[in-house]
C-alpha cells in the first residue's frame, strides 16, 4: 500500500508525521515543566484527525477561529471547543448553540450587545455556553480596552441566562523574532490580563481560565505568571519565520511540485500562490542549489545553479502553514520519503 | 424564494450579475470592432457555470490553467479548451490525453520532452491534441527563448503521433497600469512572436492561432498585428488595480463580511485572507467613511469616521478576484441588493 513521495499527485500538501509527532512531545515536554496547559488553535490545519493527535497530556480541548472550524471539530468527536472569535451573527450564534448541546463550548465576548444574543441563542436551544471575557491586550483588534469595561461585561455574562463565566482570553497577535521589543509587548498584555483578573476577583468575580499567547510566544506564554493555557497552533508544523524564537520545534509541512520547464540557470515549478500560503514571504526550495525567484498563481520560478531535469519533484517549505492547509482538499501523511496515508482537511474553507 | 444579501452566511463570495454581463458585451463589442478572438481564461473563477455565460460570440472556448480545472470545464459540457500550461507529469498527460478523446484540447508546449511526453499520452489514449508552442515574451518563466529553438520544436511536433500544431502561445504577465514602459513591453512580446511566426512560415509551417494577452494588457492585444485571440479571465469582474488602464469593464465581485466588534473609530469584520485573495492589497470595503485598515486570517479591520453598529453586512471589493473565488465553494449571483442563486466553483483548489 506504502507509495513514495514521487508518486503523489503535483502539487500535494505533505505532513511529515515523526515531525509532527516530536513537536507535539516538545510542547508536552514544556507545558509539563511550567505547569500550563494548551488549547491547540485548529485555524493552522483545519483537519479534525490532526487535532485528535494534538489533544491528550496538557492539550485538553482545541481553539477555533470561526463556527465552521468548530462545527467540522465537533462532527469528529472533539468536546471540548474554545472559539476564540466574537458571533454577532444569528444564524452563527444558532449553530454554536446547537454544538454546545452536546459539547463543551467556550466562546470569547466582547460586547454586552454580543453577550445579549449568546445568552438569546443558548436558551433559545436549551445549552449552556461558556464565556471568555476578551481583553485587547495590544493588537487593537477585537477585546474590551479597559478593567472597568470587563467587569461590567462579566456582571452581565454572571446574571445572563444560558451563558456560564469561565474566565478571559488576550491574543497578543503575532510577536515574531523581528518585531521591536516583542518581550515588552508580550509583558504589557498580560499585564492587562491582570489588571483585569484582579479588578475582576476584587469584586468578588472567580476567574478560572486566562488563555492566550500562540507559537511565537509560546517561551513567554510559558513563563507568564497569568496565563493559564497557551493557544498555539503553527507548533505543530513550524514556519520559517518563527526561527530565532528558541523553540523546539522542527518545520513538517511541505508542498511537493513538479519541474515543469527548465532554462540554463532556472527552473518552473507547478506550484504557486493556489497551493501555497505567503502571506509571511516566499517559500524555500529543499533542492540543493536552487532558491526560489518568485512565485505566481500557479508557477514557482527557482534561480539554479546546477541543471535540473524535467519532471523533477521538489518539495517546498510554505512560510505560512494555515492558509496554507486552507487551500487544499487533503493532506498527505508520510515518514521519510514514504507516504502512509492521506487525511481530509474537512473545514478547509470553513470561515463561515 | 429571492432573498436580500443581508441573509447571505457571513463571509459570502458575490458576484453582481448585471455588471458581469455588462463586461462580457463590453469585451464582445471591443473584439468585433478589431475582429479578433477571446478564449476566456477560467483561472478567474473556476466556475463551469460563469464559463458559459462568457462563451458564444467571439469567445469560443476557454483557457486553463491547470489540468484540474481542464477536467471540470470539460465535465461541465465545455469542448473547447486550451490549457496554457506546461504539462510533465505522467498521470496529468494521460489525463489531458482522456479529455481531449471527447474534447478540442489545445495544450502548452516549450521543450521536445514535454511534446515527447504529450505525444506518448495521445497516442496511448486514441486521442489527438492541439498544440501550441510557448514562446517566452517577457515573463521569464515558460515559453521557448528564439525562433530557431521554436522552429525545431514546430518541426518535432508536426512529426510527433497524436499532436497537431496550432500555433503559438506568448503571455507577457500582467503589465499594469504603474509597469513602467508598459506598452515597450507589450510590443517586445508581440515583436517576439512576430519573429516566431515569420521563422515558421519561412519553414512553410502554417501557424493558425497566435494566443496571448489578458486584461490588463486588453487594450493592445486588440491592436497586436499579430495576436488572434486573447486570454483574459478577470475582465468579466475587474479588480482595483486594473483600473486606470483604459477599460469599460466594472467591479462586479464582492464579499459581504459582518461587524462583530466595534470601537470609537474602528470595526472589525469576520472576513480575512482566508476569505480574501489580497495579492494585489488590500481590499475596498463599500462603506461610506470606512476604509480597511489591515487584515488578518478571519479579520479585517476597519477606520470610520461614523459609529458602525455591531452587526452590519459590509460589502468588500477584493484586489485578487482570482485567488478569492479560489477560497469559497460557491458563489452568489445578485442582482442590485437580491440574490437569485449561487453556483458551485466546481474547479476550486483544482491546481492539480
């Protein structure tokens, strides 16, 4: 049954499993040693049989970023959802109702008017739904800006029927190697995660969960007085970017493309921005001699310094696994140079 | 059974159909007026069903980009197909190969290896397939570099069992409205070609079709001497950065997101880039006093100088429409503020 990598279809999204497995037993290795638990976030795979092999040990449920990733999680079994994104939506708020019925589900607020309609949809279907406050903890993106909006908005979710309070959440967004005072960054918002788990327990409000940070702070999450589960995802499969940040993790997820033309000091590969995610820069060529020019719709351009044959395969290293996953149907299982199985990337195309 | 797009699922791919068939006269009325062809490129949309709005008149059948997306036009009753790319690997040559035994296939070819290659498949299928050769025309990525390298490779293919020469193929790439010596450019390609089709002809080799230009270059490709039809996909939805460049097409493709967050001068929506093909920037979001500040995987962010309430549908135009129809599973077709149906993107994630 076993085939080699040279005859799976081009391009094919690749998931080295001893890779995959390693870095799974590195963050185990860590969250055991700093106490902390983890909520893998599925946005990096989509891919339900993934998650399952992430959870067990210190994972004890996944993060969700939209209804469709938490839906495509709780149809293979997962219970124990965190969606990590505020639903005004009613249909949306509907569909997380009905898969809190039968689920654990945590789900992050912001608003008393989103924290209205959560309560509405809960009782509405007969489910209890858990609350994570979300505080903006410096991507000014969604989350309450100040302690005294948190505390009103927790006193709202305590009293609101079908909506149960389980603690905060503060996603710091990405802190990579580059950016300018990274540790300073992380340290203020969970300096504000603080401000606002002590306004809250001064009035009498128990927080239990405070979740957050990702893979770039995942050292920091780990080290973070206040965080009580870290929400990493990219772990699992690494990304070039998140090199320089002393983490343990080794890259296992590739694209494999054919050579499909070939000049005297480059070659095209059949592969490009509809196979693989850029989002964080181009990707790298595991050819020896060869680095990638650039990258079209559906053509990788590789500068060459040795001749490369027509109809070679050459496996690339996306500089951003989840969109990546995002764009193909299914993923291909291998250890070494031998494919073992391939698994569907069932909420592909789930941002509804 | 009509609904408003205010009850769409959030995020939506739309497509405005009253523009759509105002682009497919405007290029129809542009084409007869210069007497020349369109093979509409479905790379844009992948979609069976818009393909055939496009076709009859002067476009008389489409290009692929990709085998995949040759397979799903095919099955969807399209019988005219060029596949505008170099094609190697085993099992996609016998699968052109089975498409061209019912379908007129035409098919990219820059090296004696790869007509080899193609031949091999014809044959083995009981098929014949078109070919055209690729010329390089500034692109730097296919395409053969001089007429003498083009007259062998003419010569091997008019030899070769189950390949019949067509003609020639040259994309210049997209020269935008801000390319510096956009129409040099242009004009290099058209002299390269040129050049190309006097060697053969020269040879007594007869070339039918010269293939080539897009939208962005739709304005010279009718007034090329020596193109008979052109390759333009986006035309039929336009995107931003084509405008300036002259053409009577209009935005016709939109994706309607929600707020779930606000804040003094800001909202956030529950579109991102997994939503979003952003290759050409960011989106425009269709809101008075708004403008998109940033975007994240399933966020975008927007300044306004007026509240917005929690909950409002915002319309975005994306700056890729070809990479953001390639991320949903459908599309639906309104007509002003009512939507009449959606249709399957049949071909999405079809790269293989």
């Amino acid at each position: 049954m076993a085939q080699g990598i040279e005859h799976l279809p081009s391009p094919s999204l690749l998931l080295d499993q001893d890779r995959f497995e390693d870095n799974i037993k590195a963050a185990e290795n860590l969250l055991g040693s700093f106490g902390k638990l983890m909520r893998p976030h599925v946005k990096t795979h989509r891919t339900p049989e993934l998650a399952r092999l992430q959870l067990g040990g210190r994972a004890r449920g996944v993060t969700c970023a939209t209804v469709g990733e938490l839906e495509a999680m709780a149809a293979a079994g997962i219970d124990d959802l965190l969606l990590a994104n505020e639903i005004v939506s009613p249909d949306k708020l509907e569909r997380i109702a009905a898969v809190a019925a039968t689920s654990r589900v945590l789900v992050a607020v912001d608003s008393m008017r989103g924290a209205q309609l959560l309560s509405a949809a809960a009782v509405r279907a007969g489910s209890n739904i858990e609350v994570l406050i979300d505080v903006d903890v410096g991507l000014n993106r969604c989350g309450v800006r100040s302690a005294p909006e948190a505390v009103a908005l927790a006193r709202m979710v305590l009293e609101a029927p079908g909506l149960i309070l389980a603690g905060l959440m503060g996603y710091e967004g990405r802190l990579r190697a580059a950016v300018a005072d990274r540790v300073q960054k992380f340290d203020a918002g969970c300096e504000s995660l603080e401000q606002v788990k002590s306004a809250l327990e001064t009035e009498g409000i128990k927080v239990g969960i405070v979740s957050g940070a990702g893979t770039s702070t995942f050292n920091e999450g780990l080290r973070s007085p206040v965080l009580t589960e870290i929400q990493a995802g990219t772990y699992a499969m690494m990304e070039a970017d998140l090199d320089g940040l002393d983490l343990p993790f080794k890259r296992a997820c590739t694209v494999i493309a054919t050579v499909i033309s070939v000049t005297s000091d480059g070659a095209v590969l059949d592969a490009g921005r509809k196979s693989i995610g850029c989002e964080n820069g181009l990707p790298e060529a595991l050819l020896p001699g060869a680095s990638v020019l650039k990258i079209n719709e559906e053509h990788t351009l590789l500068s060459c310094h040795r001749p490369v044959a027509l109809g070679t395969r050459v496996m690339l290293f996306p500089s951003k696994v989840p969109t990546t996953f995002n764009l193909h149907d299914r993923v291909w299982l291998i250890r070494g140079n031998v494919v073992e199985r391939s698994v569907p990337i069932t909420a592909r195309g789930r941002s509804d």
